[in-house]
C-alpha cells in the first residue's frame, strides 16, 4: 500500500500531542497505516526537516504545534514539500 506524507501527518496527529510531547512510535505508525516502517520513517523524516514532527533520541516521533495548526487548517488539497537543501540553487 502506498502511503501519503499527509496520511503519516494525519496519524501522528492522532496519536501524538504536541502540548503534552506526548509520543508513539514508528512501529505503531507503520501498523495502523497499514505500511512499511522504513516508508513511515522517511515521511517522518521529512515532516521533521519541515518542522511538522519531531523524531526523539529514543525514536518516538511528535506532531509539532505547526503540524497541528497546518492540519486544523482542514483544506481539501495540501501539499507537503522536502526543505531546502543547504546547497539549493534558490
């Protein structure tokens, strides 16, 4: 199954807090998904680099107020792009 960056955003949402730094992890991610924990891990690596989840030391993962705040938005079409790379030409 392929999953979305918006749909790995979503879940963490659901099962995270970002006021509380409450967190879950990549395995229970991956399973309620229905996907790989490695495909789940690298969305979340990027919503981290976008600043809309934290990875913890101990590998948990956290939406962040903005990943909240960017879902409460509630639009139908969203896009979630990588972060600029530090050697971007723009």
């Amino acid at each position: 199954m392929s999953v979305t960056r918006r749909s790995v955003l979503e879940q963490l949402a659901t099962a995270s807090d970002a006021t509380r730094q409450e967190t879950t992890t990549i395995e229970a991610l991956a399973a309620t998904l229905d996907a790989d924990e490695y495909t789940v891990e690298s969305h979340i690596e990027r919503l981290e680099a976008c600043e809309l989840a934290r990875i913890t030391p101990d590998g948990t993962a956290r939406v962040t107020i903005t990943g909240e705040e960017l879902l409460e938005l509630n639009t139908t079409e969203m896009v979630i792009v990588d972060a600029a790379t530090s050697n971007s030409k723009i």
